[in-house]
C-alpha cells in the first residue's frame, strides 16, 4: 500500500463531502461505511477513543469493531443522531473534520445540537486512531493542527 493512501482515501471522501450537501446523515447509516474504510486501511493496533468535555477523560476502544461499541455506548440515550461536516483541517500525520452533531433524545424527543470534531492520526500510512471529540480545540490540538486554517482540497 502506498503511503499516503490512507489519508489521501479519506481526504478525497471528506472533501466530496464538503463540496456536497455536508449531510453525513445518521450514524447508525454511517457507521458501516466507516468500518469498510478502517478494514481496509486501519493498522493491526488502532484504537477508537471518544473524548468528552474535560475533565471527563477519554473512553478508548480498541480494533475496528471498537468504532461501532463506542458509538453503541455514547449513542444509547439517543433516538437518533446525525452529522453534518463543516471544516476539514490536515496535517502530514493527521486529519481533522469539524462536525455538528444534531441528537434526538430517546426520552422526550429534544434535538441538541454539539459541535464536534472527528480526529484521524496515520502512523506509517495507516489509521492508527480515530478520536470522537466534544472540544475542537482539543481535537486540533491532539492532532498538532492549532494554528491550522481548513485544509486546500487534496
């Protein structure tokens, strides 16, 4: 595998994406496409973490199955809930997507909205992480993108 290919798979989907309605739909509609990408290009130790608003710490997942578990937990009081994509800023190890999340309770029926950020780390061209975060700010930075502007289609 070449290797930035990887990377250069999810840029060129996240950026179709932006050029596009930004509509990432439902995550339980979203989740296997996610997994098809990670089975192809996730390394042997990769971990999914969903990162809360501090000081809650991190909930880390491991494999690519790990994904799909995270999102079961985080999702479970929640009817339903969608992304829609904003931002995309990178860096030569890391890819980072500014996203709205809009939940439906299960209980009541509010929508919420929180605005997120999904972060990808590449460790010899492959997705060694993936983190869920609530803070954008936490999100570049983990990813070493603070002074990053958005990201030039690839």
């Amino acid at each position: 595998m070449a290797t930035n290919e990887a990377k250069e798979a999810l840029l060129q989907a996240l950026s179709s994406l932006l050029d596009g309605d930004r509509d990432m739909g439902e995550m339980e509609r979203t989740l296997p496409l996610l997994a098809n990408y990670l089975r192809l290009f996730a390394a042997s130790s990769f971990v999914c973490a969903m990162v809360p608003l501090p000081p809650t710490p991190a909930v880390e997942y491991e494999g690519v199955d790990g994904v799909a578990n995270a999102w079961h937990d985080w999702g479970a009081a929640f009817a339903s809930v969608r992304a829609e994509a904003e931002d995309l800023f990178r860096s030569e190890d890391a890819v980072v997507l500014f996203v709205n999340q809009i939940a439906v309770t299960r209980h009541g029926g509010v929508e919420m909205t929180q605005p997120s950020a999904m972060l990808w780390l590449f460790e010899d061209g492959l997705v060694a992480r993936l983190e869920f975060h609530l803070d954008r700010t936490m999100a570049l930075r983990a990813g070493r993108l603070e002074a990053a502007g958005p990201a030039p289609p690839p």
